[in-house]
C-alpha cells in the first residue's frame, strides 16, 4: 500500500520539481496532491508521463489521512501550514527556512546525516537545508571523515533559480532588454543581474553577513559538526539553474589530493570530473538537470599547513531543493514507515 503525499507550493519552481523528481524515482504514492494559494485553484500540472493534476488550495485543505507533505510555499506560509499538518499526523518536509534551526526539527542531507531522522516524530516536521548548504556539506562530509576539518571559506556562484520563477523572470527579460536596448527593469533584485554579478543575498545582518551566508555557517554546523569554522561570500550570477561554489577548506590532520579525490569517488551521491585540461571540469550548466553534486578543480592549499581547494557545482532545484527532500522520504519509508507498518 502506498503513501498519500500533499506538495505545498506545487506551481512554484521547487514545488514542479519535487512532482517531476517524485514521478521519476516511483516513490510509492498511491495519490499525490498539488496544493497552492487560492489563485492557482484548478491549474493542472503534469505528474509523470501521463497524469495531469488540479491544484487545490492550501488554505483549506485538511491533512488528515495524507501520510507526507513535501512544502515549498514560503517561509511564512509553511510556518502557518507546517504545524497544522503535523498536528492530523502528515509528516513535514519543509523546503523553507522556517524550521531550519529549530532544535526539535531535523536538519537532513540524507547521504550526511540520516541518523538525525530518529527524531522526525518529535515535531512531525523534517527541516531541507539551504540549497547552497546541501551541496557544500555533501562534498565536505568525505573529507571530515577522512582528517577533520576545522574551517571553510566558500564563495557561492548561484543562480537565480534560487530566487524563484520571478527570478528567472527578470533575468529573461533584463537580458533581452539590454540587448534591445530598453530601459532597465528591476524587480527581485537590487541591481542588474543580466551581465552582472550581484554580491547580496536575503536581507544584512548586523555583522555585515547577509543571511543567506548566515544560513551556510549555521547549517553546516547543526548538520555535520558545531566545531567547524564557516566564513561565506554569497553571489547571485546571471545563470538559470545551478549553483557553483570555490571552496578553501582547512583540517586537523595531513590530506593529500589523492586521498581527498579516492574519498570523494566513494561517496555517495558525488561525482568527481576533474581533469586538468580544457573542459575537464563542470559548470552550471552541465549540472542543469543531473542529481549528483560535481566536484572539481581538486588541489592542495599551499597557503595552510592542511588545506585543499575545489569546485563544487549543483542544480539548486533538484539535489538543492526537490531531491533532498523526496531522498529524505524515502529514507523514512526505508527505515521508519515501514518498520511502524
């Protein structure tokens, strides 16, 4: 017998991958609902090769009897919505950032820290890290394993998919109003992100930092371990799908490139491409649509008594966002579902 699994914010970039991912990989779903605000009622969305779903409104829809919801509405909405699910028994994936650091809500990669699902049931709500943080802790976690790492600086390269349809909306129409020569138009972003690199993303903290990269030190210690020092510079780049990161990263103990790239090919869920020749590395481009988190440009730090340095590249709406969470359902259908069965 299969689960009934409810995605919140199903018209959303996210939301349309996690159907997409949900159908590609079987999950065992008897029914799948899409649920959206009340403007989107009746809106059908593809669902596999051949089924087609209308979108019901959030709002009033009642939980009970649905096994699993996999949110992505928005922070304010899942922390309305969240809670009034798991109290009829739904289990929560949330997408958003609202539960995150949550001491009672898992945080979970599943190929990172699976063993943090123990807890789910404390609060019925299951927390999807940051986008920007899945594929740095998945490439990071081989490596503390093998000699302990102790500090990270990453630089992030990520796409405005990760500021939803709207900004992949105004890139498309910024990019073709410069090549026209229209006025500029600005909308989700402070500045002109067609031909341009923007430094800033979510709102500045007091530090300085803004919260995006507030989120990548605080996840990665909550996910892989609290001792690790974090410091990030996040950019968003003039790209559709695809995050890309430069990681310098620090440990406790000696680690050659050889050992680091042996540790990295074993690991699940990574895929290393790393040739020192033209196009013998992967860019956001050729992640665009693939479930592995790519690892290359692997080498020493000279300047760091223990250090490497490497590139790291992802699609943020797949492994980011929709994979993740659909990998974290079926780790509970696996290890915890069937076992109450």
């Amino acid at each position: 017998m299969g689960y009934k699994v409810a995605v919140v914010g199903a018209t959303g970039a996210v939301g349309q991958e996690m159907l997409k991912t949900l159908a590609e990989r079987k999950f065992p779903a008897d029914e799948v609902v899409a649920l959206a605000s009340v403007g989107s009622i009746g809106r059908e969305l593809s669902y596999g090769e051949d089924k087609t779903l209308k979108v019901l409104a959030l709002e009033d829809y009642d939980f009970a009897g649905t096994d699993i919801g996999l949110f992505s509405p928005g922070a304010k909405i899942s922390a309305v919505h969240a809670p009034r699910a798991a109290a009829v028994g739904c289990v929560v994936i949330d997408n958003t950032s609202q539960f995150r650091m949550d001491p009672d809500v898992p945080l979970v990669v599943p190929e990172v820290n699976a063993s943090a699902l123990a807890r789910y049931a404390k609060r019925n709500i299951i927390a999807n890290p940051n986008c920007s943080t899945i594929q740095m802790v998945m490439a990071l976690k081989p490596l503390h394993d093998l000699a302990t790492i102790t500090r990270v600086s990453v630089a992030t390269y990520q796409s405005v998919s990760g500021a939803g349809r709207e900004g992949m909306d105004e890139l498309f129409s910024q990019t073709r109003g410069v090549l026209v020569n229209d006025p500029m138009q600005k909308g989700i972003f402070t500045k002109q992100i067609a031909f341009n690199v923007i430094p800033h993303i979510d709102t500045f903290m007091d530090d300085g930092a803004t919260k995006e990269e507030w989120k990548m030190v605080v996840e990665t210690k909550k996910i892989l371990d609290p001792a690790i020092k974090v410091i990030a510079t996040c950019v968003r780049v003039p790209v559709f799908i695809g995050h890309a990161e430069a990681l310098h990263v620090e440990f406790a103990r000696p680690i050659s490139v050889e050992q680091a790239r042996a540790a990295l090919r074993r690991a699940p869920g990574i895929t290393v491409v790393d040739h020192r020749v033209d196009e013998g590395y992967v860019t956001p481009v050729e992640s665009a649509g693939e479930d592995s988190v790519f690892v290359s440009r692997l080498r020493a730090d000279p300047t760091v008594e223990h250090g490497l340095a490497f590139w790291c590249v992802a699609d943020n709406l797949r492994k980011g966002a929709a994979l993740n969470a659909v990998q974290i359902a079926e780790t509970l259908d696996r290890q915890y579902f069937r076992k109450a069965a």
